[in-house]
C-alpha cells in the first residue's frame, strides 16, 4: 500500500465512487439495498471527510499558502455533505425525499471529487514533494485507525454541529 497522501485519498476515492455506482444501479423499490449501500457511503463519507479535514487540508494550508482558498472552498464543500449526511440520516430508506437527497449528495461529492482530482491534486503534487507527500501519507493512515466511521461518534458529532451550526 503507498503511503503518498494523494494515492491514499484517490483510493478512497475510487471505494466512495463505487458505492454511488451501485446506489445508482439499485432498482427503483430496492429500499433495503439503497439504505444498506447509504450507511456504507455515510461511513466512507465520515472516515475520508476526517482525515482530509484533520490533516490534508491544515498541512495544505501551512504548506502551500497559495492553496489557501481552494482548502477553504474544500471545507465548505464537506460542509454541506455534512449537512446533506445529517438529514439523509433522519430518513427512512422508503421515505419519499430519501432517493433524491442521496442522489444530490452524490452529486455534490462527486464534483468535489472530480475537483480534487483534476486540479487540486496535481498543484499540491507539484508544490510538494515525495517525501512530504509521504509524510502526510503516513499521517493520514494513523488518523484513519482512530477516524470515527459513524456521525455519531463524539468527534464526527461536533463536526455534524459545527456544519448545522455555520
């Protein structure tokens, strides 16, 4: 497994992107299996929102100053998957917004993603080098051994408040 923090973040990447692919293949009444596939992408949601926020973005920040507006944009848009994951965890798999709230915040996350990917990625690749990518990389594995998996847990709790209350 590298330990390079960008290589590390686009595995999780790829895990979150496969459980929107099959969220979306789901069939229209498979309610069950759309609530089973959700609590695995709330999770993936909640690990990777974590470390990124816990230790990618503030070592962007202080690294890369010239970055800083694009880690604020990246806080901003963990927001509100923190907001869209609070509400789809009031709801009912059969509830009518459910479908369509799950879908937007695939939406949302997605184009994060995609952003990340195609250009926050490669300016911070190139603004950093190996080792330090390394060095975050290993960071990044230790926060996720401790990362809540669950907004339930007391640190994601503060952060699902911290992004109601905003």
């Amino acid at each position: 497994m590298s330990t390079d923090a960008i290589v590390i973040l686009k595995d999780d990447h790829k895990r979150i992107r496969s459980l929107f692919k099959r969220f979306q293949d789901s069939g229209p009444t498979a309610h069950t299996t759309r609530g089973t596939i959700v609590d695995e992408i709330i999770q993936e949601l909640t690990v990777h929102t974590y470390i990124e926020n816990e230790v990618m973005y503030p070592q962007v920040r202080a690294l890369v100053p010239e970055l800083e507006q694009d880690v604020l944009e990246s806080y901003e848009e963990h927001h509100v998957a923190d907001l869209l994951v609070m509400e789809l965890m009031a709801l009912a798999p059969d509830a009518e917004h459910f479908r369509a709230k799950a879908t937007v915040l695939i939406e949302n996350v997605t184009h994060h993603i995609d952003e990340e990917e195609n250009d926050w990625f490669p300016k911070v690749r190139s603004a950093l080098g190996r080792k330090q990518l390394t060095t975050i990389g290993e960071q990044l594995l230790e926060s996720k051994k401790t990362a809540p998996r669950h907004p339930s847990r007391p640190s994601a709790l503060k952060k699902a408040a911290d992004a109601l209350l905003a």
